[in-house]
C-alpha cells in the first residue's frame, strides 16, 4: 500500500486543521491506521490510532482535541486537529500498522507538515 498524506499548513492557535490520507488499496483489513508525528530534535510520536475494529488511541498531549476516522469505502484516514497549539507544530505522517506496535514492515506516507503560529 502507498499513502498520500495531505492537509497540513499555516495555522494561528486555537485554529484546526484536517489533515487526510489517501491509501492506493483497501485498508479494511489493516491492522490499525494511525498518525505519528515529529519535530526536529524530538522523537516521533503517536498521535492517533485507530484499529480496524473501531479501537481508538490518543495520547493525552491531544486527547480531546485531535480525532482519527477512516472511511474504508474509500481508503481515506483523517485527522481533524481542533484547538491547536504551537506545541503541535510538527511533520505529520500517516501509518498503516501491521499490529498494535510499528514494525519495520509498516506502510508511511510522505508526511504533511503543520506549523502552528502563537
């Protein structure tokens, strides 16, 4: 599978941004499709998972700000970021996992990058 990742841009605080990714085949049977992000001198992070079977994971740095969905009929993930924070200024990149966690032979897209002005 290859992801296209897209959506990302200039946004003031207290802003939003949905950020989408688009897989070139079914997703319905990926063991979780999340999104991960990173700064520069920061490591990578989990922002949003979500299993095929509906399971959701979010870190507390974003819980109840970001949401993940996915729309197998289309082979679409998303990520609605809402209230966001200059700390959220990152590249964001969206995974297709293979278990619950990342392994070499997980799928990332090109990332879209989200700068978040104060």
């Amino acid at each position: 599978v290859q992801l296209q990742a897209s959506g990302g841009g200039l946004v003031q605080a207290g802003g939003y941004l949905t950020l989408s990714c688009a897989a070139s085949r079914t997703i319905s049977t990926t063991y979780a499709m999340s999104w991960y992000r990173q700064s520069p001198g920061n490591e990578r992070e989990l922002v949003a998972l979500m299993t095929a079977g509906g399971r959701l994971m979010y870190p507390d740095s974003v819980k109840g700000r970001f949401t993940i969905s996915r729309d197998n009929a289309k082979n679409m993930v998303y990520l609605q970021m809402n209230n966001l924070k200059p700390e959220d200024t990152a590249t964001y990149y969206c995974v297709s996992q293979r278990g619950p966690r990342l392994d070499p032979r997980d799928t990332w897209g090109q990332g879209t990058l989200v700068t978040v002005s104060s």
